[in-house]
C-alpha cells in the first residue's frame, strides 16, 4: 500500500468512527489516484458563475466547460467574503476572516502581519516536498514565504493598452491631481488602473493584456516542471474579469450587444438595512461612469455587461490554453484541477456594480474540481460547500499531513465519488461596514450570512459589542431567488429567524 493511500485509509478510519463517512468510498477513491499528484490551481478575478457549466447558455466558456464536463461541478459553493484579499486570505489559510483578521484589501496587502505562524496551502504543498510554483494574482499581494518560485507578472498597462486609452487615463490623473492641489490637499498617487477607460475594446494579441503573459508563463513553467522529478503545486491567477473591462476584439466579437439581457431587478431589496449593499466606488474610479450611486444607462450598462462577457471568453481561452500544454506533455493523468472565482459580483442587480456584499450573486462561486479516477466526472454537486474546504481537500487527495493549525473547513473529497450525498446544512460568508461608509451607519459592524439549502439570513452586529444587533435579513429561495424581499421582520418569520440566528452564532 503506497504512503499515500494509507494516510487516506487512516483519515477514513478516523471520519468512520466519527460517523462522517462509509469506508468503501474513502478506500475506493483513493485507490483511483496516483502517488503524489500534480496541482494545478487556477484562481480568476471577481468571476461569478457565470459560465456555461453554470447553465449561462448567452456566455462562450468552451475551455472551462470541458475541464467541467471532466470534474465535478459545486454548484452551491461560497467564499467566505466577497472582495479580493480576505476572500483569497481565507482560502489559502483554510481560515474564516474573522481568524485571519484580514477582513479588507488594505490588511491583505501585508499578509503575515495577520497569519504570522499559519502554513498556507502553497507553503504546506512546499514543505512536503512539491514544487510550489505561483504565478499572477493568487494573493492580494504576493507572499514569498508559500513558494519555491513566484513570476511578478507586471501591472504596467495591465487594464488598457491602447494609446488613445492611456491618454485618456493620463489626462483623468492629472484632472484629479490638480482637484487635489485646489482644494490644499497633499499630492496622492492613486493606483495605476484608476481612471483608466471602463471598457477597451483591442484589436491585439492575447498577451497585449496581462492575462495573456500570465498563460505564457504557465506554459514555459509547466515545461520546466514536466522535465523534474518532483511534483508540483502550479498556481496560476487571472485579473479578468476583474475591472476595468478590456479585452482583444476577437472576444467582444462573441456576443451581440443588443441582445444582451440587463438585471431585472435593479433595486434595492425591499426592507433591507441600506448598508446591506455597496456604494459602488470601485466603479465609479474609471472613466466614463458617474461619480454618484445612480442607476446606470442602459447604453452604458449594455456595455459593462458587454465587457465583463467578453472577459470571461479571453480567460476561458487562457484556461484552454494552460490545460491543452498539460496535456501535450502527458501530465493531465497525474495532476488534480480545481478551477475557482474569488467571490461573485453585482452587474447590476439590487442597482449595484461590484462586489462587497453578503447577497447570494456575490458569495456563491465558481468551483470546478477534476481529478483523476473521480467517479462524478461531468456532474453536478449541489451540496453547500466554502472555499476553506479546499485546502483540507487537496491535502487529502495529495495524501499529505493536516497542517499544524486548525483547518475551518472540510474535505469535499468524498463528494468526487458520491456527489448526492449528505453534506454540510450551511455555508457562511461575512461582510463588513465602517462608521462613514454607507450613511446614516455611524458605528463599525459586520454582517454575518447563513446559507442553507432554502434560506439566506444575515445577521448586522456592532463590531465593537457582538450583542448589539443593528439589523437582519431573510430571504426565502424557494420564492424569491433574487433575495429582493426581506422578509425577516415579518411576524411569520420571527421563529425561524430565532433559529437561524442560533445556528449562525454556533457556526461562526
């Protein structure tokens, strides 16, 4: 019995005793996988479900769809926040927010001041003997202690690269430093894509953008790696469809823009807190978009919506592209796939554009898992899995040790056999307010979501005093997917909302 079945063979016996799972599909799943697979980990920027996997039949995702016809499909999976660095924090600790204490861009930007002595999943991946190989976005802001080898993928001009655009985003810096020097305010450089054109439509190669330099290196590495007797941990990460939305023509040519379908619920949920939703900043910092929270043109709308499409084709593209180079080299075999989105994102609905929020289109992700020898190859799960299962995941398929801190999630593993079965009866996923940001708020709180398989509830408390409730939401899905209703203060509800708020509090 090779070490790597046996460490399974043990953890089986273990979640035996536990009643957790039945023996034969621990030991059968794993006599299907080789010692010591590859992983090929492929992360991609602000991308909701929106694929064709996904049952979004307007969107051309061939690449994506066929590693999904290949795997297993989480149809109901959540990040744990909705916005990029704690949502990539948590998953690569296989920590809540609430552990990693990096709850906002700006913290993630200094990870280990956080997570000092936590083993990420790369690093983990490292110190037992793979190499651990990152490339592009996988953190917020790369981490030198999870990898054997990191490629920077430069910024310069990574969200428009045609002259006229970059004049164009030139000329918006200067406007606002000069804004800046009326008002007697210190010069401020803002980040290199401020200002930039919302949309760019290019008639240029694939690694004009970042992307596209980001698979070459993926491909040159995956060379590398194919000629060493070691196995590797290969992560690659994607900024689209991150904004701003440029992409080459070729993609934009895909879609027809009159035909394209706008949010039909552009408003926000009837009876919900007025924090419950973004401000819309994010956008608002390119061209071309009011600089107040009004609902957009529908020209203006079509067009965003245009451009997000558009990207997800070129990175589907990019994807088809990394996955066709491990299969030439014959690596496909021996290497576990799992394909994720850092958090969803409003294009529209509930009138906001972005992510930051608690609601299902910003905490339910894309989650695609492909190993060898899975029974459940081209199915569809719908049990409630989070993004801190994947690190006790590929830790159990790769046959590696638990880490030395504790691990928030679960494997998912046995639903690559059995995907029907019995699993989790929630998932939970955080966001949070300061005084300031969204008025009439005037004390820092967190809004804490519950997802079942019928219900949403979010829970606002004080962050200062987690006794003091500011509000609550509850949405039924089986009548109102949207969640456009909140029907939390209703009398009818107030029993379940003593449940769920009981169950949200143990879960947390």
């Amino acid at each position: 019995m090779s070490n790597r079945l046996q460490l399974v063979c043990q953890r089986a016996a273990v979640l035996l005793a536990c009643g957790l799972i039945a023996i034969p599909t621990a030991m059968a799943f794993a006599a299907n996988l080789p010692d010591s697979p590859n992983v090929l980990f492929i992360a991609v920027d602000d991308l909701r479900p929106e694929l064709g996997c996904y049952g979004a039949e307007h969107i051309h995702s061939p690449n994506i769809d066929r590693l999904a016809s290949e795997g297993l499909v989480f149809g109901r999976a959540y990040c744990q926040q909705a916005v990029c660095g704690p949502s990539r924090a948590s998953l690569l600790s296989g920590l809540r927010p609430d552990t990693t204490k990096i709850t906002s861009n700006l913290e993630a930007q200094s990870l280990r001041t956080w997570i000092r002595d936590t083993v990420t999943l790369p690093q983990h991946f490292k110190n037992h003997g793979y190499a651990a190989v990152g490339m592009g976005k996988i953190y917020h802001a790369p981490d030198s202690e999870s990898w054997t080898q990191y490629v920077d993928v430069p910024w310069t001009d990574a969200h428009c690269v045609l002259p006229e655009s970059i004049a164009l985003r030139e000329r918006e810096r200067e406007k606002y430093a000069v804004a800046r020097r009326a008002q007697g305010l210190p010069p401020r450089q803002p980040p290199p894509h401020y200002y930039s054109p919302v949309t760019e439509c290019a008639d240029v190669p694939d690694n004009a953008y970042r992307d596209g330099q980001v698979a070459d290196h993926a491909v040159e590495h995956l060379r590398e790696l194919a000629d060493q007797d070691q196995p590797f941990f290969l992560a690659v990460g994607f900024v689209k469809s991150h904004l701003a939305f440029g992409a080459p023509k070729r993609y934009w040519d895909l879609y027809d823009r009159n035909s394209i379908r706008l949010a039909v619920n552009p408003f926000h949920p009837t009876d919900a807190p007025s924090w419950s939703t973004n401000g819309g900043w994010e956008l608002r910092q390119y061209s071309e978009v009011p600089h107040q929270p009004s609902r957009l043109e529908d020209d203006l709308a079509r067009r965003l919506l245009h451009g997000y499409f558009a990207c997800i084709s070129y990175i589907d593209a990019q994807v088809g592209r990394v996955i066709g180079e491990l299969e030439r080299l014959g690596l496909r075999d021996n290497t576990v796939i799992v394909l994720w989105g850092d958090h969803g994102w409003h294009l529209g609905e509930h009138n906001r554009w972005g992510k930051n929020t608690n609601y299902e289109i910003c905490t339910r992700v894309p989650l695609i898992c492909s190993v060898p020898g899975m029974k459940a190859s081209g199915r569809t799960t719908h049990a409630l899995t989070e993004f801190v299962d994947i690190y006790p995941t590929l830790v159990d398929l790769c046959g590696l040790p638990q880490p030395q801190h504790q691990l928030a999630g679960r494997s998912f593993a046995p639903l690559l056999e059995d995907p029907e079965q019995p699993w989790k009866t929630a998932a939970f996923s955080q966001f949070f307010r300061t005084a300031g940001q969204t008025r009439p708020l005037s004390r820092p709180m967190t809004g804490y979501s519950l997802r079942n398989d019928r219900y949403r509830f979010v829970l606002w408390l004080d962050q200062e005093d987690a006794t003091k409730v500011h509000s609550r939401e509850l949405y039924d899905h089986t009548v109102d997917p949207q969640e456009n209703t909140n029907i939390a203060h209703e009398p009818a509800s107030q029993d379940l909302v003593a449940q769920l708020e009981k169950q949200l509090r143990e879960g947390l």
